[in-house]
C-alpha cells in the first residue's frame, strides 16, 4: 500500500530539477522501479492573441525543448536500470498532473523547485497544491534543494520531521514513513501545541499537556523504532507554521511531513494553512499525505 514503485516528476525545467530527482533515487531501497517526466505547459504561453491567432509554433519549440531534456534525463536513469515515461502537455496543471498519475498509478508525485524563489510561483501556487491534494490521494512532495547549506546534498527521506495533529492523516503520514524503513534513517515526530488555547492554564495544566501530548507521540516514535527507524518526540507550543519550521532546523531534518487533514473543524488550519505555508515558505522539501478517499 505505501511502496514507491512509480513517481511522477513534475518539472518546469530550471537548473535545479534533475539534481533534485538524483537525491531521490535511493528510493529504490522502497522499491521505485519507474520514474514518469512531466511538463505542462501554461496555456496563456500558446494562447489565442489578437493577429497571430493559436501560437503552434511556440507550442512546438516548448515540446521539442522538453523533450530534448528528458530524453538526456531518460538515458541517464536507464543507465541506474529505472524504466521512465514521459508526458508533454499543454493544460491545467491540477487536471493534467491528476489525470497522468491515474492513467501511470502513481505512488508519489513530485513537484521540483528551488530554494530561492520566494513564494511558490503560480504555476505551483499553494491553492493548487491544496486543489491537488482535495482531489487526489496520492502523497505530493514539493521539492526545495536546500541550497547554501551543509543538508544540500543530502536525501529527503533520510530525517524526515513529521508534523502531527493526531488526523487519520497524519497517522497515515506516519505509516507511510514506517513503510519506508530502508531509506529513513530517523524521524523526530512533533506536535505543535496552541498557545492559545494554553493561555491562562496554570504552570500544571499545561505541563499535563506536555506529559499527555509526549505520550501520544512516543507511541508513534515506538511504533517507527519497532521497524528500526530511530525516532524522537517533541511537543512544541505557538505557531505551527513557526514552530514547524523552527523544529526542523533544530533536528536538522531533511524534509517536513504533514499530514491534510479533511475534517472540517481542522482544515483551514491544516489542509488550507498549515501545509500550504510550509509547502510555499519552507527551505525544506514538504510531503504533504492526503486522507483516505471515501
């Protein structure tokens, strides 16, 4: 149920892309077998204008572009024994990446981009992460190579933080790690407590928070030991957006893991906030696991 047989990359094509996906490749271990390139092209970039109609020929130079980089991509990856795939289209990035991870049966899509462009560009806009994730349930992981520091080389699996909010989401998101025990060295599993909610709790009250909240997330770390992963709870208090990001430079982690929850009373802190922020301002790679589909 969580192997990793087949990934699809989706790429816009900047320096950054195929280093990235060379990071990735120890998911072999979790046995990826089949790796699938995919570029779509906007569609304001070939649209109708005004004297010139369709711009077909500047949709012909983007795919033949495209296509000369995957195939340099593709006989790279041969050479490791991967079989790859290859989609060139022009479209809706939501609709076609959804409608390529159905037609290949997708286990993880990956979306490539690099640390230093600010907020995610549109084309990969946190609203259609979160549209991509309401309307699959495929794990997406966006892709940041944490330039300018001594984790650039690193993989992302190796010490994943995996953020908790106790959602059938994130408890997926922690099988999903357990599954994956051949490639992830160590897991810190955290839970970032409202400080909010805590405001006006006695000095007792809000230690039993602690001590409650530690002991939920040792059975997590418990069960990820049990498969040989070394794993470390830490309970945190503010922001979770802040204090998500400020764990994973204390633990060093090589990428965020979130869990989107569905239900409502979460969702716009989770699925609609939470992941979404992390995912566009984050050095760090984010997995962000999507619910079970009904």
């Amino acid at each position: 149920m969580f192997e990793i047989k087949k990934l699809l990359f989706v790429t816009k094509f900047d320096e950054l892309c195929y280093d990235a996906l060379l990071t990735m490749l120890n998911l072999r271990k979790a046995g990826l077998q089949h790796i699938v390139f995919m570029n779509v092209i906007e569609r304001d970039r070939v649209a109708m204008r005004r004297g010139t109609g369709y711009q077909k020929q500047e949709e012909i130079r983007l795919r033949e572009t495209a296509n000369i980089r995957f195939i340099d991509w593709a006989e790279n990856l041969f050479e490791k024994g991967l079989e790859v795939g290859v989609y060139i289209v022009v479209g809706s990035l939501v609709s076609e990446v959804i409608k390529a991870a159905k037609n290949e049966e997708a286990d993880l899509i990956v979306i490539g981009r690099p640390q230093g462009a600010g907020l995610l560009e549109q084309l990969y806009s946190g609203s259609e992460i979160t549209e991509l994730l309401r309307r699959t349930a495929i794990p997406v992981l966006i892709y940041k190579a944490l330039a300018e520091s001594p984790l650039a080389l690193e993989k992302p699996f190796k010490r994943p933080l995996l953020a908790t909010d106790w959602s059938p989401a994130s408890l997926k998101a922690a099988e999903y790690l357990k599954h994956l025990k051949n490639v992830v060295e160590e897991v810190n599993v955290i839970h970032v407590a409202d400080d909010k909610a805590l405001s006006g709790s006695n000095a007792m009250e809000i230690q039993k928070t602690r001590k409650v909240t530690r002991k939920k997330l040792d059975q997590i770390s418990d069960m990820l030991e049990k498969e040989g992963i070394a794993a470390r709870s830490r309970v945190y208090i503010g922001d979770p957006d802040e204090q998500i990001e400020k764990a994973a430079r204390e633990c060093q982690a090589t990428m965020v893991v979130l869990g989107s929850s569905a239900k409502a009373a979460w969702k716009e802190r989770w699925l609609g906030s939470t992941p979404r922020t992390i995912a566009e301002k984050s050095v760090y790679p984010t997995l962000l696991i999507p619910p079970e589909k009904k």
